[in-house]
C-alpha cells in the first residue's frame, strides 16, 4: 500500500514530467533521477503503459508453420501466440482454466497445448477437448472453455499484441512510419535469432540509450560507432508522432555490413546506404538496414530490471546470395553481440548513477531529440 509520501512523491514526479514535455526541444532536460528508482511511477507505467500499449512479442516468421508457438509475457499476463490452420496469429492467454497453471512455456510447435498439472488438454486455437474426470462435476461443459483471447495484429512483419481492447489499431497508429519504412519491405526479412535477456536497468534508461546516436562515436567507438556520422543525423521533418519516433543514419560507402545488397534493386541512392531506426512507442526498437535488421522490445521487471527480447533478421536476398551466408550471419552475430553488452554496461551504469544521492541531470542535446519525444509520449500515458 502507497504511504502518503510515496502519492504526493509521484504526483510531483507526475507535474515535472509535464513541466519537461511541454517545453521546447531546446530547454529540454533528462528526467528527474526518481522517474527510473520509484515503484510507484513503475505501477503507473504498468497500468497506463504496459497494460494499454501495443507490445512487440516478435515476428511472424519466428512462427512459420501450423502449430508454431511462442510465448510472451505483458505485464502480469503470460500469453501464447501461435499460428492457426487457417495461416492466421492467434494470442491467447497462457493461463489453464483449470487452476490457473500456466500452460506452456519457451516456444516450440504444437499439436495442442496440455496443461501439466492435471491434463486439460486446448486446442490451438484454445478451445478445451479435454478434461480427465470431469464428467461427475454438474453443469461442466467442456465446449463451454475456452481460453481468452487477446488482441494481435501484424505489421510489417511484427507480431503486436495488447490487453486494450479498444485502442486504435497499429496500422492506424503506425500509418505515418509507413513511408519511411515501406521501402525496405522489413516483412520479407528472414529471422536468424530470438532470445529473452535480464538487465538489470530502468526500462526506459534502455529505450533512450537505445533512441539518440549521441553515444555512438563515444561508447560504441571501437564497434559501430564509426559508422554512423551522429552529425547528418536525419530526423522527419513533419514533427513529432504519437505512436513512435525515429532518426535515420547515413553510412560510408565501403561497410560490408550495413548497405544494399546488388540484388536488392528497389532501394535506390542513399537509401541503399541508409539505416531507420523506428521506436515503436513504448518499447519497441528496431534497426532496419538495407540488408539486416535487429530488434529489442523491452518491459520493466521491477525499477531496476528488464526483460528484453533481442532478435536479428535478415533481407531474403541475403541470406539466399550472400556467397558465405554462414560465416555473414556468425559475424554479424558477434558484432550485434558486442554492440549490445557495449550498452548493457552503459544502462546498468547510468542506473547506477541515478541511484547516487549527488546525481544532478542535465540538459539534452539537439541529437536527443528522441528522448524529448518520449518524455511527451510519457507525459500523455502518465498524466
Ligand atoms: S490447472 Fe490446468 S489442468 Fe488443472
Ligand atoms: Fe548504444
């Protein structure tokens, strides 16, 4: 139970945040340290965020056949996403009606999903077939159980699923990012790897580590970070969006990795050389490059952990004609590898620092402009 204290300490939290959102780019400053420590602004965000936004559970190739499944958690809720005989995504809760064990777990394919406690036995699509010894308990009927269903919609290769059952959809949601996008035609792209990771961070110090190139030429220096020349950064010229944000880098001409390959002939000029990196509001991030895209979407734990799911993919003419794919794919691997622990030790610093009773904040920079954005984002879900 919240003390006294602990109301009016996120109600003040609640009135900097707006105070931050409402000022221009150029005022703009980091969040108070507290917005990344407080259990109770991450009770706000678990119920006006986690439990209302659009999540990334994947991508649908990570279920190509009937019966594929994997499973996701959003928020408090474990959920099963699998692909039904008819070729479409069904989410559904991964809680038995039964005594409320949860069904399955990882991902894998499935005939049907038998509960382990005491058999009850869904179909794919959740409807129970069977309950052992439950032809004695009166009025039971199994056709009459079904587990519930949650919402899910697919774009541009994502699998997005929510426990809103009124919200916009993500098509309308994401309608202004289409163009941006399109071109890459991210929906083809072939996935080579999915895992779940635990940092022990503040979500949203990974989402704006994540948002500004600002780092790049610093902290990722003797990865990536000369790839990525952080002062033509291209943000979109129409302003900010409700539902995501973005920036777009422009590489040198002579990378391996990173830029069209000859037989991709749909992206022209820059564009073969050019990167998009989308932050689907709240937590999903991806890198889209003309020949791979690697992707986090990311939910608090509690304050100071996260749950990630990291996954790369990449472009079909790729992964058919690159003349030693396997040895592309180990390498791009390790390279991503790098990149990410480079950025696990800098958010579970940063935590570190917000924690420290002499952290002061500072202003953000013209390359930030993300994190204002989502400062606003955080300001309309929270206030
Ligand atoms: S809890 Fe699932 S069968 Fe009993
Ligand atoms: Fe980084």
């Amino acid at each position: 139970m919240s003390s006294g204290s602990d109301t009016r300490e996120l109600d003040s939290l609640i009135k900097e945040l707006l105070v931050l959102a409402k000022g221009p780019l150029a005022k703009a400053r980091v969040l108070p340290r507290q917005v990344y420590l407080s259990e109770e602004f991450l009770a706000r965000e678990e119920e006006r965020i986690f439990h209302q936004e659009w999540l990334c559970a994947g991508r649908e190739d990570d279920i190509p056949e009937v019966g594929d499944f994997i499973t996701y958690q959003i928020g408090r809720q474990p959920i099963i996403v699998v692909r039904l005989s008819n070729q479409s995504i069904h989410a559904m809760a991964n809680v038995c009606r039964h005594r409320m064990m949860r069904l399955v777990e990882g991902r894998g394919n499935a005939k049907r999903f038998a509960c382990p406690y005491h058999g009850w036995t869904y179909r794919i699509d959740g409807q129970l077939i069977s309950a052992p010894h439950m032809e004695c308990t009166a009025g039971f009927d199994k056709k009459q159980v079904t587990l519930p269903t949650i919402r899910c919609e697919s774009w541009g290769g994502w699998i997005y699923v929510t426990l809103n059952s009124k919200s916009e959809s993500v098509a309308d949601r994401l309608h202004a990012l289409e163009p941006v996008v399109a071109k890459y035609r991210m929906e083809r792209y072939v996935g080579i790897f999915s895992e779940d990771r635990e940092w022990n961070t503040n979500w949203k110090l990974l989402c704006e580590n994540f948002m500004e190139g600002y780092h790049l030429p610093v902290a990722h220096r003797s990865t990536v970070g000369n790839n990525f020349p952080v002062q033509d950064t291209i943000f979109d010229s129409r302003g900010a969006f409700d539902g995501f944000t973005y920036q777009c880098f422009t590489k040198p001409n002579d990378l391996l990795i990173g830029v069209a390959h000859p037989r991709n002939r749909k992206l022209r000029g820059d564009w073969r050389r050019r990167s998009v990196m989308p932050t689907v509001f709240p937590s999903h991030m991806y890198v889209l490059a003309p020949d791979h895209l690697w992707y986090l979407s990311v939910q608090p734990k509690g304050p100071s952990e996260v749950s990630i799911r990291y996954g790369v993919a990449l472009a079909p003419e790729v992964f058919k004609h690159h003349p030693d794919v396997k040895s592309f794919i180990d390498e791009i691997q390790e390279l991503l590898g790098r990149v990410q622990e480079e950025d696990r030790i800098l958010v579970e610093a940063i935590l570190k620092g917000a924690q420290a009773p002499l952290a002061r904040r500072g202003p953000l920079s013209w390359l930030e402009r993300e994190i204002h954005e989502f400062i606003q984002y955080l300001a309309r879900q929270l206030v």
